[in-house]
C-alpha cells in the first residue's frame, strides 16, 4: 500500500485537468492537451501505472523537443465506405482516433465492419483505450501498434520490432467487458524500466544484452533488446502487428522509427484499429458473452479486464494516487522547460 505522506490522491477530474495544464505549458494545443490528458487518465485510472502519469513526462519532452507536433489537426480521409486514413502529422496518436471515433462506430454499426488506419504519429500510449472505448459502444475491436524498435528475435542482437502489442476489447451484457492489451515482447517496455531504476533483476527470457547474450540484469537489458515471448511463436505475431500497423497503414516500419525519447524525430508510428458490429450477426451476442464468461469463471478461468475494471471503478469512486515525486517532477519540468520553448 502506498505511503499517504508520499502520494497525492486526486479526483478523476482534478487528474484530468492537471495533465491538460503540463501539456498546455508545454505549448499543446487546446485539443491536443484534452485528448492526451484524457487517455492519461483513463492509463492511470485503468491501472495501467506505466502508460499513465509515469508516461507523460515523454510526451512533454517530446513538445519542448518537437518530436511531437504540439498543436497540429490531423488530416482524417475516408478512403472507402468502411475505411478511415488519418495522417497524425507528426502528432499524438490519441487525437486522430479523438476526432474520428464517432463516424468510425457509425460506419462500423452501418456497415459491420469499419477500419481506422493512423501513420505520422508519436507513440499510442496505453493500446488498450481505443478498443476498451469501442467495447463500450457496443463494439468488437481489434487494434495493433508499432514503434521504435525494442525487441529482437532468436539468433539476433540487434532490435528489429518494437513491443508490437495488441489489444482486444468485447463488450458483454453484464457489463464486464472482456478486455485483453498485451505485447509481443516477453514484457513491456516499462516494466524493463522499473525494474532497471529498482536495480532489480529480470526473469530469464526478457531480454538479452549489448551483445545479444541472455541476461537477468535489467540495467545491462536496457543497453541490449527484449525478446519475443514463446520463442518463434512470439516473433511470428511482432511480424504480423508490425505489417498490419506499419506497412498496411503507410507508417513506419520499427526497423526506421527514430527512438520516441531522444533526438527531434517522431517516430511515425502506426495504428490499426478494426470495429466490428457482433448485434448484426448475432443479436444476443452480449448476452451469449456473459454466459460463457460465467461459465469459464466457475471453471477458475480468469477473466481478461477483470482487474482494469475494479481499478476504475476504484477509481471512479476514491480517485487516483500520484506520488508527490512525480507530480513534483511534472511541475518543475512544466517551469523550466516553459521558459526555454
């Protein structure tokens, strides 16, 4: 349990309008700072520590730094009757999906079946927030991302994919959701971190080192590359999100996206997001959902999402707790750097 003298509990919207500030100093535009404060909030909210606040100290670096344009509109196409292009301009990834959400699920809920194509953009955050809102329209969805490459594959040193996650949200009739987010790699990316700045050491089978040995020291990991988990298995899904997400959207490919935390390159990464209407094939879909998952539960079977929805309706109900030393370092970041943008 966290220590009350090193936390500070906030209300949903006090959280929200706290990261709307950090991104407005940093010089984001109205849109851009509501739209990233939200998907922080809903990260944090969801228990999803490492793509929430501890995430945003990035994105502020990447305004002062211009890998991410602050106030741009992403230019938002529809290509086909079921098929959205959006070029993020150099953007959040967040904001493209924003604008284009409602006549995504009305064309998904029209035609069955629609597809949201992002390239040009920063990195996604917490995948999981685009497919968890389409569930609560009603909606299947399927998304995939990539990004700097972090991840390499048996026989290689050398990073090849980025974590490459993908996310899946289904909604249910009883209101628990089945909500699946998980990478390609052995572990993500953040947990590396956390683990490095603990000085703790890693399970065999995350990551190898600068000369491609397998390694259990995370700090010695963040010099080499993650693994894929399951071997081959795990590889052969990097390589399907990575064509999905960077080649079928016109994104980068991993292998040529500039490091999302170092330099003034955007990453340009990419981001699929399908939404398929299940009520047009089968009207008790929702219900037929709930029953199984009951069924499964009684089995012992844990129930993907179960944990992020407690979470937030914890959330909902008490706030979030940020430590102070975070919310101190956001605040000094949002002076210093202000003066100097």
């Amino acid at each position: 349990m966290d220590d009350p003298s090193l936390v500070k509990r906030l209300s949903l919207e006090e959280a929200t309008a706290f990261a709307r500030q950090q991104c407005l100093a940093h010089g984001a535009s109205e849109a851009v700072a509501q739209a990233l404060a939200n998907a922080t909030v809903s990260a944090q909210a969801h228990g999803m520590q490492g793509v929430g606040f501890a995430h945003l100290p990035d994105y502020l670096s990447g305004f002062t730094t211009g890998r991410i344009a602050r106030a741009v509109e992403p230019i938002i196409t529809h290509v086909a009757p079921a098929m959205i292009r959006c070029d993020a301009q150099r953007g959040i990834a967040q904001l493209g999906f924003d604008q284009a959400f409602a006549s995504f699920c009305a064309t998904a809920k029209q035609q069955g079946i629609t597809l949201f194509a992002q390239h040009n953009a920063f990195t996604c955050g917490e995948l999981g927030y685009y497919t968890r809102r389409l569930a609560g329209e009603g909606l299947v969805g399927l998304a995939f991302t990539n990004g700097p490459p972090l991840l390499t594959v048996s026989g290689q040193s050398r990073p090849m994919y980025s974590t490459n996650p993908i996310a899946f949200a289904a909604p249910s009739a009883d209101g628990r959701n089945v909500l699946i987010d998980q990478a390609s790699s052995a572990t993500a990316y953040v947990n590396l971190l956390r683990a490095a700045e603990a000085g703790e050491a890693i399970p065999a089978g995350w990551a190898v080192d600068a000369q491609g040995n397998e390694t259990l020291s995370a700090r010695e990991a963040l010099n080499g590359t993650l693994l894929a988990f399951g071997g081959s298995r795990g590889a052969n899904i990097a390589l399907m999100v990575e064509v999905l997400a960077g080649c079928v959207t016109g994104a980068n490919w991993s292998l040529d996206a500039p490091d999302f935390r170092a330099g003034d390159g955007s990453p340009g990464s990419g981001l699929l997001v399908i939404a398929i209407a299940p009520r047009l094939l089968d009207e008790r879909f929702e219900i037929r959902l709930a029953e199984q998952m009951t069924r499964l539960a009684a089995m012992g079977i844990y129930h993907p999402g179960k944990a992020k929805e407690e979470a937030y309706a914890s959330a909902m109900r008490e706030g979030i707790c940020l430590p102070l030393a975070l919310l101190e370092q956001l605040g000094r970041t949002s002076l210093d750097e202000c003066h100097v943008a």
